[in-house]
C-alpha cells in the first residue's frame, strides 16, 4: 500500500501521460514533458493541481488538458475511487475546483484496498451500500478509507453500514472551531473503536494558535489521535509554503504539527516542547 512521490508518468503508443498530484511536484512535470516532447510523444497532463491557473502556467506549451484518465492506481496500485467530487466546498480544498461540488458516482469501479473518495458519508446511502456490495462480492480487503468521512452527514447507519468491512482507521476532519458539536456526535457513535482507528485531521493555521490548539486538545480528550496538516496554498511550490495567518509563523506551524504527529504530547506539555533550539509555544496564551 505504498504511495508514490506525487508524480506519475507513463506512455500508451505514441502518447506520453503525467499525473501531478502536489503542485511542488510541477517543476519535474515540466521536465518530464520536456523531455517526452523531444521523442516526438503527444503530452497530456493532469492532476487536481492542474485546476489552479497558476500551476497549469508550467506546463503550459507543452502539454495537453481534457479528458479523464484514471491515473490513481499509477501513483497507488492499492487505490481505488467510487466517485468524484465533494458538495461541502472548503475554501482551502482542491476538490472543489478540480471536481465540483457535485458527487459523480462510478459505479463500475474496481474495488482495490484503499478507497479514496472524497467524502463518503454524504454519498446516498443505497449507493453506499452499493460500494460495500462490490467489496464483498469481489471479497476485497478494505484496508483504508483514504478519503474519509464527514462528521456533518456520519450517522449510527452510516457506522453500522460501513463496520461491516473497514479494517482501517475512522479517518475524518475537525477544520474550524465550529465543527466540534458535529464532531463530537460523530466521535460518540465511534465510541466502542480503540483510539488508533479514530484518526482526526486537524487543520491548523486557518485559526490563530489557541483555537487550532482547543481543536487538539478536544480531539485528544474525546479518544482519538489527532494528525495535524498545516494549511497551504493551492499553488504552494514546496511542502513547507505555508500561508501565514493569525498569530503563526512557519516555525510555529512546523514545531506545532511535529509535537502531534510525533505523539510528543503524550509525554511533554506543549508549552515545554522545544525544537532546534526553540520554544515555539512557551510564551503562548493557551
């Protein structure tokens, strides 16, 4: 179940393909389209980054748009989709603009260990049931549901419809603040799950320290394990472009996702964690 490093790249006849997956990955698409250009291959590129008109700006001459090819199981051959889309439209998400806000079912999709729809509790529920049909009529392991759900529209059905086949973690976002009373329904319905298989993505830098930190804090308290992702722009050109906002900087965004996604906090408090020589957070109003 490994994944690749964001890019992917292949040739059918006289036809070269990229599928760029993180837009700092751009630079070496250009490359590669350079490169397949002069062996007299046709270029075509995609990829969700590519919905951005300054990322598209790279490759622009040397490559071909339109069209959808199914370049997943080339960065993953463990991973599948069932649709496409995601009708929540966070303004800090690339799914909206690559895929709209409304779901694209796939019904005649090959069930594979890793199932990366965008949001699978706001799918219909007979289409859910659809999917887990397909993976117990193929009798296909779930491994992981890379996608995740949503705690607005996850329910005691939609727990009980999808336990009967995922073997991996509860995976689902706790974005802002506001989130919490939809995420704490949804984290009591998990309630009889181990801590490891309730996995919160905590997005962090879109509200100043405290708040992103109370969002932590809750999600630790409530039983599960938090996964920090700092926030980043849509056309970052490395991993650590962040957008700065509120009281961040990108030290504090480093050292704050490394405490957490490093499990530091289960033996130091956040005030006395220190990296590179810093105390990030010691004068922090927590």
């Amino acid at each position: 179940m490994s994944w690749g490093d964001g890019l992917a790249h292949w040739t059918d006849g006289t036809t070269a393909f990229i599928s760029v997956a993180f837009s700092w990955r751009l630079h070496h698409a250009r490359l590669l389209a350079e490169y397949y250009r002069t062996r007299g291959y046709r270029v075509r590129a995609g990829g969700a980054v590519l919905a951005i008109p300054e990322n598209r700006a790279t490759l622009d001459g040397l490559v071909e748009y339109g069209g959808i090819v199914d370049a997943l199981p080339r960065h993953n051959p463990d991973a599948t989709r069932s649709s496409r889309g995601c009708p929540v439209g966070c303004w800090f998400c690339i799914v909206p603009k690559s895929e709209g806000t409304t779901l694209t079912l796939l019904p005649e999709f090959t069930p594979r260990a890793i199932l990366c729809d965008n949001n699978v509790s706001a799918l219909p529920a007979a289409y859910q049931e659809h999917i887990i049909r397909r993976y117990e009529q193929t009798q296909t392991a779930l491994l992981d549901v890379n996608g995740g759900f949503e705690p607005h529209t996850f329910d005691g059905e939609t727990y009980q419809r999808w336990k009967q086949i995922n073997r991996g973690a509860w995976r689902f976002g706790f974005d802002e603040i506001k989130e919490a009373d939809a995420v704490a329904e949804m984290v009591h319905i998990l309630k009889d799950e181990p801590s490891r298989k309730k996995r919160a993505y905590v997005l962090i830098g879109n509200e100043p320290i405290a708040s992103c930190y109370e969002r932590v804090r809750k999600v630790i308290e409530w039983g599960c394990e938090p996964f920090c992702q700092p926030l980043l722009p849509l056309d970052a050109r490395d991993r650590h472009h962040y957008l700065i906002r509120d009281d961040w900087t990108a030290d504090k965004l480093k050292d704050f996702t490394r405490y957490f996604n490093r499990f530091v906090w289960r033996t130091v408090p956040l005030k006395d964690y220190r990296y590179g020589g810093r105390y990030s957070f010691a004068e922090v109003t927590l």
